[in-house]
C-alpha cells in the first residue's frame, strides 16, 4: 500500500503561514479596537466639555450682588457682603482655579426644597480620588441665603479627567485679571463684565498635549452697573 502523506516540513511550513494570517487578524483587530477605544474615550471628553461649560456659563450669566449688599451702611451696622471671589489655585503646578458668587440660576434637585431665585454658587478643583495625575471639578448650589459648604467639601462632580481649570476675569476697560474679590477696595461690589474659562483635560494619546477647551462669558448684570455708572 503506497498512500501519499504531507512530510514534516511541509507540516511546518503550514503551521507557519497559519500563525503568520493569524498574527497578522490580530493585530489588525486590536489595532481597530484600540482606536474605537481612543474615539470613544475623546467622544466622552468633548461631551463632558460641552456639558461644563454650558452649566459654567448659565450660572455666570445669572451672576450678580443682590441690593441688599449695595444698601448704605447704617449706625454700626454694614450691609453683609454678597462676594463674587475668583482664587487662582494651583495643584501640582497646575492650575486649579476657584470660583464662588451669587446667581439666579438654582437648580432644584429636592422636591420638598423651597425653590428660590437666589443661589450660591462654587466651583472647586479637587485631586480625583484615583490618583493625582487627574483634577475633578465640583460645584456646589446652596439654594437661598444658607451658610454653603467648606471650601473643599460638599458639592458634585460637573466633570472628571481634568488637567488644569483656569479662570481669567476682564473689567470694563477689557483689562484681565487672574482672581477677583468684589469685597475688596479694588474691585469692592462690582462683578466682571466677562469671564475667560480653560477647561483642559488630560490626553491618554499625548499626556503632554491635554485637549483644551474654551469658553468666554458676558456677565449681564456688570454691563448694566457699569453703564449706570457712565
């Protein structure tokens, strides 16, 4: 009986060109599947963007002193301030700006809360509890004339994977300034006419090109005190 076989070599040569196609699929699906990863991973990022930075402005742009803060000082007693404090903060040289002000713009998130058109508003920075290569940013919305939450404490998350937070404030002659407090003499009961924000966030494709974001928002209610004061 004389019955043809495959020898070893050619054995192989098979097993060969079959881990060679195989390598070759694998790589091309992991190549894939490793960028719809990244898309997504960016996709998320930009929509988180998106979503911090619309918030920000809404409540910027209800931003403003109440009258009673503005009221003329009596015997003894001082009209109790209203401030609007822009820190600039830094976390490991990185900056992690510091907001807190009076806005119109509560949200109600308890349905036995009494709503309220008055808020105090912060937004914090805050190192992310999975490591200290990343910021999360905080805002915290205290309805009415309450006592808000520590500097550091309370709030919730608006967006995560940060890299830095940057605020820069302009008056009404368009000059900027890295922090402002309307309860000193310099800037004492006025609000920016604009807020500059930089959101930026860290980039798992380039660490050292963070994907970075930017917004500028006009404070109604510092143009109509500026303009009465003309």
């Amino acid at each position: 009986r004389n019955r043809g076989g495959f020898t070893l070599l050619e054995i192989l040569v098979a097993m060969f060109i079959f881990a060679s196609v195989l390598s070759t699929l694998y790589t091309g699906f992991t190549g894939t599947f490793r960028k719809v990863n990244e898309t997504e991973s960016q996709a998320d990022i930009y929509r988180m963007a998106r979503i911090a930075l619309e918030r920000i402005a809404e409540d910027l742009e209800s931003a403003y002193i109440p009258p009673w803060a503005l009221g003329p000082e009596t015997e003894g007693q001082t009209p109790p301030p209203a401030p609007f404090v822009g820190e600039n903060a830094q976390i490991s040289d990185r900056s992690a700006d510091t907001l807190l002000f009076f806005s119109r713009a509560h949200l109600v998130f308890d349905e036995e809360e009494v709503d309220t058109t008055v808020a105090r508003i912060s937004y914090d920075v805050r190192q992310s509890e999975e490591g200290e290569e990343v910021f999360v940013l905080y805002r915290s919305d205290t309805p009415g004339f309450e006592e808000g939450p520590e500097q550091g404490t309370g709030g919730l998350i608006l967006c995560d994977s940060l890299h830095a937070v940057n605020f820069t404030y302009y008056d009404d002659e368009g000059r900027g300034y890295d922090r402002w407090d309307s309860t000193n003499e310099e800037f004492k009961d006025r609000l920016p006419v604009m807020v500059s924000i930089v959101l930026e966030f860290a980039n798992s494709r380039n660490p050292e090109a963070p994907l970075k974001f930017l917004s500028g928002v006009v404070l109604p209610m510092a143009q109509e005190r500026y303009e009465k004061a003309l």
